[in-house]
C-alpha cells in the first residue's frame, strides 16, 4: 500500500486500537470513549486510556487527557511531539484544549459529537488562528463503529433505567 490508501489504513488501526480500549470503559460503567496515542517513529502506542470520570469520579478523566498524560511521561516531555492520538468521539473543549496544550501534532477521531464537539461540530478549538499550536484533524475514522459502540451502550443504561435489565458493563 501506497500513498492515502497506507496512510488511511494506519488511522483505522489506531481507531480499531481506541475502540478496543473504549471497551475498558463498560467495566466501570464509564462511557466508552478511547484514546491512544502512536508515535510516528516506531508505531509504538504511549499512552492509551478509556473514560474514567465514574472511576475515579472526576469530571476531568476523559480518554484524552489521561492519554495525553501517559504519552507525555513517556516521553519525559509535557510536549507530545512527532504523534497521532486515536480517540473514538470528537473531542470536548477541554480535550482539545488539552490538545493544544501537548503540541500533538496529528488528531485523528472517529464519530462527531453534535453536542459538545470541539474540533469542528460544535467549536473549532483545534482550528483557532490565534492559538500558538493547531494540529492536523482527520475526522470519521471507523465513524460507524465508533458511533454504534456508544449508542449500544446509551440503548442498554436506557433500558436499565426504564427496569429492563441490568446496566452496562
């Protein structure tokens, strides 16, 4: 493989890696949302992390953020340099802020979130001229899968709530 065909191929990896890790989130009762991050040297993943604000009942754990984190002490940089990071839903203000913040240069994200997206949906963070860093965004990577995966698990606290079943995880 070639050119956009090899490269279109190593962001469905990345995603199917985030989707995977997403799946961590349902042992919690976390909304699955995944995020990886790849380093372009190696393909090494550095820094992987799923939702854990339920976890550790923090509303600032989202897949993003503790990936960014676990990339940077990686790296031994708060810069996470020469990186894709892999995340299953279009990321919220503070995620891109965050984003921004580490340098990354490449985000890649599966579905768009219509209610809180900040690379594009809703807010542009990742795109503002006036901020010292914009990274390249690709976004609808594995959009079905990664949208079906959250919808599932909506379907089932739905159901839970309404006393048809148990709730997810």
């Amino acid at each position: 493989m070639t050119g956009h065909a090899a490269v279109h191929a190593d962001h469905e990896a990345g995603m199917r890696l985030a989707l995977a890790e997403a799946d961590r989130a349902l042992e919690h009762d976390d909304v699955p949302i995944g995020a990886v991050v790849v380093r372009w040297a190696d393909g090494a993943v550095i820094g992987a992390a799923h939702n854990e604000r339920e976890l550790r009942e923090d509303p600032t754990a989202h897949a993003e953020v503790l990936a960014l984190r676990a990339a940077a002490a990686a790296g031994g940089s708060w810069r996470v340099l020469e990186a894709t990071l892999y995340v299953t839903l279009e990321p919220c203000a503070m995620c891109a802020g965050a984003i921004v913040l580490a340098r990354i240069p490449r985000v890649v994200f599966g579905c768009t979130d219509p209610k809180a997206g900040a690379a594009g949906s809703v807010l542009d963070v990742l795109d503002v001229p006036q901020l010292n860093h914009r990274p390249e965004v690709v976004g609808g990577v594995l959009a079905p899968e990664c949208s079906e995966q959250l919808r599932a698990f909506f379907r089932v606290r739905r159901s839970a709530a309404r006393g048809g079943g148990a709730a997810a995880g």
